[in-house]
C-alpha cells in the first residue's frame, strides 16, 4: 500500500491508497478528476454508474476500492481494499433483501 500522504496535500487521485492507474480511469470515465470530489460521494452508485457508462458489469473488488478511495478522503484511516470486502457483501445482500 502507497504511503499515507495527509488529505490536504493530496492533489491526484493516484496518491490515494489502493487507487491505481485504471481506478483512475474509471474516475475519469466518471468526470471524477480531484481527490476531493470523491467526498460525499456514494461508492455503490459510483460503482452502478461504472458499469452503465461502460456496458459491463466490473469485478465486485471495484466496489471495495471506490469505498476504501472514498472512506479515505473522507478522513478514514488508510486500510487495504479489501477490508472493505465484508462491508460490501453485507450492503448488496440487505440491498437484495
């Protein structure tokens, strides 16, 4: 995992940790250039949105980078994407209920 770099000097999406080179494609692909409109934003649409714009359905781990890059910029603590794993399943499976 990168370095954890304070929020306030963040100026590209690839300083975030677990954000890589396609996830930032991705951001683009969702007129999502600066860290810091990632704030407030929902990971589960965002992840939605993704796969609308692009007309496939993207591997589920997408959805724990989008939540571990906002929850990040948000003022979480850095943590690998997949901590975030859990949090995903149980959403999508009270989301299906």
């Amino acid at each position: 995992m990168k370095p954890e770099i304070p929020r306030a000097q963040i100026k590209s999406l690839l300083e975030i940790p677990n954000v890589g080179k396609a996830c930032v494609a991705d951001f683009a692909l969702l007129e999502i250039r600066l860290p810091q409109e990632l704030i407030g934003r929902d990971p589960y649409d965002l992840y939605d949105e993704l796969c609308l714009v692009t007309g496939v359905r993207h591997d589920p781990c997408v959805y724990d980078v989008f939540i571990s890059a906002i929850r990040y910029m948000e003022g979480a603590p850095a943590m690998p994407w997949w901590n975030y794993t859990a949090e995903r399943k149980a959403h999508l499976l009270a989301k299906a209920k």
